[in-house]
C-alpha cells in the first residue's frame, strides 16, 4: 500500500476516518508494506526491499507486491534456499534472504492470509549452519618456524 499521507506541518494525520467506517478496515492490502513498515530505520527497510525484490524475481515475479504470499509454504523457500545454496551465495546473504521471508510471513499470517501452521513451518526453517573461516594472513617462514 503507498502512503499517500500528507506530512506537511498542519496536515491532517488520520490514516483511517474510523467514524466512517462500521467494520474492521485493514490498512495494509500486502504483507510486504506490513513487514517493511516494521522495520526501525530507512536503511533496514532499503536493504529488505531489495532482498525482496531477488526473492520475487526469484519466484518469476518483477515486484514483490506481486508475489502471492498467501500461497507461501516451507517448501517453496527449501526449494529457493537450495538454488541460493547452489548458486554459491554466502550464508550471510541466505540468512538475510530467510530473515525477509520470515517477516513477510509473519505480516502474512497476522493478516489472515497464511494460516498458523503454514507460518509455524516457515518460522522453524533455518539457515544451514556453515563455519566460515575467518580471513587471515600468510605467516611468514620464519614465523612458521619459530611457532615449531
């Protein structure tokens, strides 16, 4: 959902009229606007939109409002988390990747859109947990020597 909210100094600042309304009025139509308006700053919420938009093209999707997330389930992100893996990306950015989908599950599922044991599945996926070797330095010979 874009903000069409006027932030000028003395412009009104309701985000829904309520007395004009007599049921509940969501405010978000998509999970992704939901999850990134969780986010604490505008670089998290910068990164994660990129992030989410890898994963729509993944999915065959230009945009990730595009994406339906109410068909979201565990194995299609096992699926994704494999190719990632395939393609030599860095456990940190698969994390990262997993981490979006995690919040855009949950939006998705406290939306209605997803129900609780679909949301349970995708929230106990986790990152394959690989050491990854801190970089170092050559040792010179004669260090390598004294060390023996």
């Amino acid at each position: 959902m874009t903000s069409s909210i006027d932030l000028r100094p003395g412009a009104p600042r309701q985000l829904i009229d309520f007395g004009a309304i007599s049921e509940r009025a969501d405010v978000y139509d998509n999970p992704v606007d939901a999850y990134l308006d969780t986010l604490g700053s505008q670089s998290s919420r910068i990164t994660m939109t990129s992030v989410l938009g890898a994963i729509a093209r993944t999915f065959g999707f230009d945009n990730p409002r595009d994406v339906p997330w109410r068909l979201l389930n565990d194995q299609a992100i096992t699926k994704m988390l494999s190719m990632l893996r395939s393609e030599k990306y860095s456990q940190q950015t698969i994390a990262l990747y997993l981490a979006a989908i995690r919040g855009v599950a949950r939006r998705a599922w406290r939306m209605k859109l997803i129900d609780a044991d679909t949301y349970e599945s995708i929230k106990d996926i986790k990152p394959r947990g690989e050491i990854r070797l801190a970089k170092g330095r050559a040792v010179p010979s004669n260090d390598l020597r004294r060390l023996m």
